[in-house]
C-alpha cells in the first residue's frame, strides 16, 4: 500500500527531529519528498539544518550532567499548553542534540529574529551530487540529488510524471563497478513530481543513477557531479 504524503502540520511535528537524523524510513523520505514542493517548509528544513550543524561543533564530548534534560524540558514547556506538553514529551525521546536544536529555536522565534531569505541554502547548496534526469531518447525529464544534510538521501525530481502502471527500479552506480538498487516507485509515488529515500551514507558518491523498468531496461539516467 502507498504511503500518503506528508503534510505540513506532520512536517511541524517532526522538523526538528528530521534536521538531526532522529526520523526513520519510511516516514523519512516522505517529509524529504513534502519539502522538496513545499516553500515553507523546504526553508524550515534548511534552517533547522543549519542551526543542527551549528550545534553539533559547538556539543561538549563529554555527556551532560545527570537530570539536564529532564530540567532542559520543563523550562521550555514551563507555561505552555497541555498540547506544546505533550509533543515535548515526544521530544524527549530524542537525542540531547534535537533538544539544543529545539531551544536554539525557541530562542530565535521568540526573539523574532528573521533570517534574511538571500543568506539561506537553496536546496541545490544542500547536495552533494547532482544531475540532470536524461530519457533512453535524450530527453530532460527532470533533476537528481544526492545529499548527506541533514541525513544521507536521493532526491528525484521529475518535471511531468506520465501515468503509468509499471513500477521502475532506481539503482546508483558506485567508483568501483557496483550497482546497488535503493528503491523502486511507480506512477503514485511520483505523481506529484518528486521522490525521495533515505540511503547509506557511502552511497552519497555514486557516480550515476540509472532507472530501469521491470523489463530490465534502462529508461533513464543521470551523471552525477
């Protein structure tokens, strides 16, 4: 059965996990895909990342004192809703780098602190690898990235997904011959023009992308710089 997309009220809920790697597949790739075609929060993934990075070059290696994060949480829900208390609690499931990540951005929000939009990442700034998507015929059909922020992903963006009932492997060639196949989608899973899942993080090198249909043909490619 198809996964539903994300929306942007599951996204707020799991932003900031999301941004230091503590959300696992298949829900990853599902808000990877959502911020992809969604502005705003494609934008609060950025900053969340960016703040993350900050974080983790600034953490003691030494672990905090006993009980830290259990005072980190109740002053940040200290006067907040039963609702805000709740998905702290959530939160508290998280590693003590996702909660610095939420405090430090508490602490901006509430500041009213606003991030010139020009300073932030274009999601392109966020790969590694990258490419353009080329028919078996040597046409464009859309965009490939592979990125390790905030955790290791591929990134597929097809400009205009054509109905279709086959399903399709994605397969990534790697430095020494290998070709290892990280997921397979069909027309409902990219109908919406994107397609993301989360991959190993040596996979993050591949030299190509080929998709091959259930044939075993190749029916697109894409060379990544």
């Amino acid at each position: 059965m198809t996964a539903l997309p994300a929306t942007c009220a599951e996204f707020d809920e799991l932003a900031d996990e999301l941004a230091v790697g503590g959300v696992v597949e298949p829900d990853r790739s599902r808000l990877f895909a959502h911020a992809a075609t969604c502005t705003r929060c494609g934008t609060l993934l950025d900053d969340l990342s960016s703040v993350s990075d900050r974080v983790l070059l600034l953490a003691p290696e030494i672990d905090p004192p006993a009980g830290f994060e259990s005072r980190a949480i109740t002053a940040m829900t200290r006067g907040a809703t039963p609702a805000a208390r709740r998905g702290s609690a959530r939160r508290h499931r998280t590693p003590l780098v996702a909660l610095a990540v939420a405090a430090l951005v508490a602490v901006v929000l509430g500041a009213g602190v606003l991030v010139d939009r020009a300073t932030r990442p274009s999601p392109s700034s966020r790969s590694d690898r990258q490419g353009r998507l080329v028919s078996a015929s040597g046409e464009v059909l859309g965009t490939v990235e592979l990125s390790t922020r905030p955790t290791p992903y591929l990134l597929v963006t097809v400009t205009d997904p054509k109905p279709g009932s086959s399903t399709v492997s994605c397969e990534l060639d790697l430095r020494d011959g290998r070709r290892v196949v990280v997921g397979r989608w069909s027309y409902q899973d990219i109908e919406s023009g994107v397609w993301a899942i989360g991959i190993d993080p040596h996979l993050t090198a591949a030299t190509s992308m080929q998709v091959i249909d259930a044939n075993g043909d190749v029916v697109a490619t894409a060379a990544l710089s």
